[in-house]
C-alpha cells in the first residue's frame, strides 16, 4: 500500500489487499484509491470506520471482504457509495441484498450526517434484492446516468414482496430505535416487483370490518374484497394487529386465510409461549404484558415478556381435575432416542419431532433426578418443551432445584423400571398456534399488499420507474404498520416528481392516514394499474400538479374522506378507464378529465373539460333543499354564465342561455319561526352580454337577444314605518316595458 504526500493528506494507493483483523479508525485527512480489484478482507474482529471521505476514485468493484452488517462504517462526507463496494454484482441473477443490508448498515445510526448518505446505482445494472430492502437511516440513493428506460439502474423484487420500505424512528419494531429515514431521497432509478401485467380491477387496499370464524372472514363493512384470487391470493391482510396470508377470495364478502406465522408455537398446559422462530415478524412487545390471549379455547392472560422478546409467559391454565394430556400420540423412546444437553433436546436418531412435545414419566419411574420425578400417573408433574426445529426443543419450565444447576442428562432408553417410555405429540385436531383473534366479531382488517415503496417517513422520490409489484407502486400508508405493534408512520410534507407507475396490482401512488399530508406529487404517469392511478384518502389532503394517467382499472384519480383538502391543477386523464372521484373538499382546476369525473362527485372545479367557467358540484338533494346558502350546478347548468350571445359555446351554461340559473334555496330557521316572505327564484333569464346590445334582464320569461327587459311582473313591494304618522306604509309597484303603476 503505497502512501504519496504525507504532509497534511494522505492519499493512499490500495495496491494490494491488506487483511484487518482489529477495529480500525480512518481519519478524516486519510483516503484511500483501490487499483486492481484490492479490497479491505475482514479476520478476527476487524472493523473499520472511516471519519472522512475514505474512498475515493468511484470504484466498481468489491472493496469490503467478509464484514457483517454495522463492521464498516462513515461517520465523514462520502461522494458516492456503491452496492458493489459490498459484493454487489448486478447482473439480474446473483442475489444482491446482503451487499444492500451491508451498505445502508453503514450509514450512521440517528440520521445521516452531511452526505454520509449518498449511494450511486451503476447505470443499465439490474441489482436482484430476494427480500425487501429496509431503509432504517437517511440516505439519497440514485441511479447513475441519465434517466431513459433502457440504461436505468434497476432494483428486481420477486412477486410478493415488498420492494424499498423507508422507516420511521418505531416502524421497524415498534420501539422508538433513535434512528430514522426521514428526508430519503430516492432518484433515478427502477423497482420491478416481477409481477404479470394484468387489467383486472383491484380494491384499493383499504380498512374493512369483519367477523372472523376461525380462518374464515366475512366482510361485514367496507369495499367488496374482489371476486378475482389473483388480485389478493399470497397477499396478506391484517387483523388487530396480527398478520395472515389470504389463500382464497371465495366471493366478494368471503376470504378464507392461512394459518399466521406471526401466532406463535404454544403448548396447551404450558405457560411458554415462543414467537415463531423464522426472523421474519416482529418480536413480543412488553405493552402486552395484561392482555388476554387465546391458545386453543383456553383464555390466559400475559403474565410477562422476555427481555429480548423472544417468548412470552402466561398465567397457568385450568386443566380441571382430571388428566389432561395435551400429548397422545406415542412414540417408543428406544426408536427415536434424544439427549438433554442444559434444556435444550436433539434427537440422535432418524425421528424428527412434531409441532409441540413433552417428556412424560408414570409415577414411581427410577432412574430420573430431581425434580423429573413424577407422583401420580392421574396428576403427573408435565415438563413442556417448545420446538426449535424438526430436531430440536427446548425445556419450557424453570428447574425447582438448585442442585440441578449443571445440565441433565436423560437417556430414555436406560431409565429402569421397564415402562413404557414415551415422546408424545398433541393431542388435539390442527396445530397448537396461538389464536388470539378467532372467533372475534366487528374488528377492522386492511390488506397488506405488497408495494414497490412501502413508505412510512417522509421522503423525496423522484424520477423512479415502478413495476410490476402486487401492491401499490407508492404505499403512503400513515395508519398503523401491519404486524409491528404501536408504530405509527409519518409521511407528510413529502414530494413524488416525474416518476412512472406501470402495471402494478393496486394503485399508482396511494396516501392514507393522518400524517400522509401537504406532500406534492408532480408530473408522474400512472398507467394501466389495477387500482387508481391516484388514490387519495388522507386527513387533509395533497396537492397534485400536471400529472397524467391512462388506462387504470379503477379510476384515474379517486379521492375521498371527510376533510381531505387536496388541490389538483393542469391534470390530464385520459379516456379508456373509469371516471375519477372527488370527494367534497377537493378543488379542480382546469386540466383534462377524458374519462369524465363521476357526477357524484362534490368536488369544486374550475374551468375543467365539461363545462367552462366557474362550476361547483356541490350536490344537495331535494331532502336538504332547506339548508341555507346551497347551490347545486352539474354539466348542463352552471351557477353564472358570461357570453356573447351569438357564442352560445362560450356561455357558462354550457351553450344554452336557458340553463343560466340561480337557485337559492328556501331559507329556514328551524325551530317554530315562520319562513319570512320574499324568498325567490330566478330561473330563465340571467345576466350575460350582446355585443351590441348590453342587457341586464330579470324576467318571469326569457328575454329575447336585444330586447332587454328591467321587469317584476308581480310587482315590487315594498313597506316601511313613517315616524310622522306612527303608521306602516304599504305599497306595490308594478313595471312592464308598457307601463309603470303605484298604488298606496
């Protein structure tokens, strides 16, 4: 390793490969230039940090050998990173996410300082990730070289998993880790989610409430589920909190689901419950530590969580007066020997073990220390195991004695008094999963499609082409996250520019929740999507500017909610898919409605496709027609109309001057107050303009073009007190183009 001006920088020549076998700190004036495939190569416990740049060159090739995630770190201002420095090979085959977990794990914890973030995707590489790519720190990530589709860096996804998911401080466990992605940039770059193209429509994922019968559900409020399986068959959906597979849509109101991984292992009569040991759910929380759970028809309460929060303790069941083996199945221990080493048990033949087990001795066995002695074959004393793996389980009591410190060794093929000795396996029909939800009628259950972002931090993500994913394209979802207990997402203030949202299975971009608001989307394509290419249905809304969309299953842009404020200008829809929907606090402004907007709609617009001028949707029917200050205009009248008459396509009312109108609604006071007099309609007539002859006309009929009318053909009346007299003064007049009238 060649070292050139050693004065105050230290621009080192990494010409060989040099082995670290303790932690070392790279200072900030050190950076270090690899030539010809030379790499750092992890022994013993090396580890290196780099306070400053460290790398420099932009290599393209792997620099760190045989760290583990967190073993290097930049704590300094880095210009580029690259997944390759890791391993990264993108070639679309070799799986690239260990080199992925690697890189983001080092980034600093709490936040990227000054550019520490910064991660360069090479140009026309397709880096293929076999599991979702959490991002638990600040980072900008983007694609090298110009933005054209066919040179673009690409992420590949397999079907059925979720592509890039940006963390909140609690979202990845539900314990506030110090740390978040809040501000990611995500640039130029692509997701493909490998999932068939498909025109079937597919609900927006979305809050249903359903009664649950075992793994059975009925949709009892919300959206049809959708009678296609493949919209939602593999995907999963949420139920208080626990996370099942959907195996089959049976009908619009029917799923049937797969026994969840989430629900732990448990043995009946046990009071060890151990969460599923595959890596994959989050651990058990201490916030459920009191909670009531359900383990094949017996109630129990939580009595404690481990500190790791591998397993929980319940309070002990009631298992009556009577014997209640939860074991039955028996198998000679002389078949299938085993051997306890500390508390955990391995089978040393061929037989593997079932779902749950114990060991069980009939009264009076020899041969067994302390506290392994059984007293009654009616009530024996039940040492329950957990299992590990098929091989494998582990002592799911504490041992009473002390004495029994050092671990026992139990060869059942040589305990002494000729019994039969058993390994017995459960007794009852199914597994011995915890079923904490079954049975359970009213609960609210979402879907939990997979999406190409599944975001829960602010962000900015811009020029990215997502694909293919079974989910949305973009999931701002801010409502709890699906499996991960107490973690509430935080989206707002985000910005979606120039991206494409291409033939994925839910919608384009959707925002939900109460902290997915005030973001900017602008300038993205949503096409050919199953869902909307827009769905909206935050708490306040975002604001939407010249975005584009053709070809979805369910609407152009579908926003709804009861507040949602969102702003939409310059949009264009194409024809060829549903109308769009708005819901009442919605403003459109001008653009391109080609698929039409739904005449349900409550939205205010603004010069849109169907009818120029100022138009408000504001729909009250006949039954509210006394609320004060209403006004109801659809496409074939407008609330005010100005034209050239011999331009009737000009005119407000859409061309015809006779749907110029002005409807004010009876004025109501409720209670026993009287309706006062004077209340009107105008309907024919109006106020436009001829371009030689001005008219202002307020007429029971309508005004011929010139001939102007000022007329009250039922007269105007008029009454007022005179202090002179101490009297009311009444009186009508009455005008018409021939004459003019007054009575006293």
């Amino acid at each position: 390793m060649a070292v050139l001006n050693p004065a105050n920088v230290y621009n080192a020549i990494l010409d060989a490969s040099p082995t670290i076998a303790v932690s070392k700190t790279i200072p900030k004036n050190t950076y270090f230039e690899s030539l010809n495939g030379s790499k750092f190569i992890k022994s013993a416990t090396g580890a290196i940090t780099f306070q400053g740049v460290g790398i420099v060159g932009d290599p393209r090739h792997q620099i760190f050998s045989g760290f583990a995630n967190g073993e290097v770190t930049f704590t300094g201002a880095t210009p580029t990173r690259r997944p390759e420095w890791w391993g990264a090979k993108g070639d679309g085959v070799t799986d690239d996410l260990a080199a992925f977990v690697q890189m983001e794990a080092s980034i600093p914890a709490g936040g990227a300082t000054q550019n520490s973030g910064h991660i360069v995707l090479t140009s026309g590489h397709t880096y293929y990730l076999s599991d979702s790519f959490n991002i638990n720190n600040a980072v900008f990530i983007e694609g090298h070289g110009g933005d054209h589709w066919a040179n673009r860096a690409t992420l590949k996804f397999p079907v059925n998993k979720v592509g890039i998911i940006i963390h909140h401080s609690n979202t990845a466990t539900g314990v506030n880790v110090g740390n978040n992605a809040l501000w990611t940039k995500l640039h130029n770059f692509a997701l493909d989610g490998s999932a068939a193209a498909s025109s079937t429509s597919l609900p927006s994922a979305t809050t249903h409430t359903v009664t649950i019968n075992g793994l059975n559900v009925l949709r009892t409020a919300g959206p049809n589920f959708g009678v296609d399986g493949s919209n939602w068959s593999g995907n999963t959906i949420t139920v208080n909190g626990y996370v099942y597979q959907i195996l089959t849509v049976v009908d619009a109101n029917n799923i049937t689901l797969i026994k969840p991984r989430v629900l732990a292992r448990g043995n009946y009569g046990s009071t060890y419950v151990s969460k599923e040991d595959n890596g994959t759910y989050a651990q058990w929380r201490q916030e459920w530590v009191g909670q009531i759970i359900n383990i094949n028809g017996q109630a129990l309460t939580i009595a404690s969580v481990a500190a790791d929060g591998s397993y929980l303790i319940t309070t002990t069941p009631y298992l009556g007066p009577v014997d209640h083996r939860p074991f039955a199945t028996q198998f000679n221990a002389t078949a299938g020997g085993v051997d306890v080493a500390t508390d955990i048990i391995t089978a040393t033949s061929a037989s593997s073990f079932d779902t749950g087990w114990q060991v069980v001795f009939a009264a009076g066995t020899a041969g067994l220390p302390a506290p392994l002695v059984a007293t009654s074959d009616v009530s024996p004393t039940y040492y329950y195991y957990i299992r590990l793996t098929d091989t494998t389980f582990k002592l799911a009591t504490t041992y009473a004695n002390a004495t029994n410190a050092t671990p026992i060794a139990i060869d059942l093929t040589t305990v002494g008094d000729g019994a039969v000795k058993t390994l017995q396996s459960t007794a009852w029909t199914g597994t011995s999963e915890l079923q904490g939800i079954a049975n359970t009628a009213g609960v609210a259950a979402r879907p939990n499609i997979f999406h190409g972002i599944d975001q829960r931090a602010t962000a900015e993500i811009k020029g990215m082409k997502i694909w293919n994913f079974t989910g949305d394209g973009i999931n701002a979802d801010s409502s709890k996250v699906p499996g991960t207990a107490f973690a509430t997402p935080n989206n707002n203030v985000s910005r979606y520019a120039r991206n494409s949202f291409y033939y994925n299975h839910g919608n384009g971009i959707h925002q939900k929740g109460t902290n997915s608001n005030q973001s900017l989307i602008e300038n993205n394509d949503a096409s050919n999507n199953r869902g909307a290419g827009y769905y909206d249905n935050s708490f306040l809304g975002n604001n939407y500017l010249s975005n584009h969309t053709s070809f979805n299953s369910f609407a152009g842009s579908f926003f709804t909610g009861a507040v949602n404020y969102s702003t939409l200008l310059g949009e264009y829809h194409e024809s060829g898919q549903p109308s769009s929907y708005f819901s009442q606090g919605v403003t459109v402004i001008g653009g391109n409605y080609g698929s039409g907007i739904d005449p349900l709609s409550q939205h205010a617009s603004f010069n849109n496709s169907f009818g120029r001028g100022a138009l408000s949707s504001l729909y009250v029917p006949d039954t509210l027609s006394a609320k004060f200050g209403a006004f109801m205009a659809r496409g074939d009248h407008s609330i005010f109309g100005f034209g050239a008459a011999e331009e009737p396509s000009n005119l407000g009312s859409g061309g015809d001057v006779n749907n110029v109108k002005v409807f004010q609604y009876q004025v109501s006071y409720g209670g026993d107050v009287a309706v006062p007099v004077g209340w009107y309609n105008l309907f024919a007539g109006g106020a436009y303009v001829n371009q030689s002859k001005t008219v202002l006309a307020f007429s029971g009929e309508l005004a011929a073009d010139g001939n102007g009318k000022l007329a009250f053909p039922s007269g105007f009346r008029t009454a007022y007190t005179d202090p002179t007299i101490s009297r009311v003064i009444k009186g009508t007049i009455t005008i018409d183009p021939a004459s003019i009238a007054a009575t006293t």
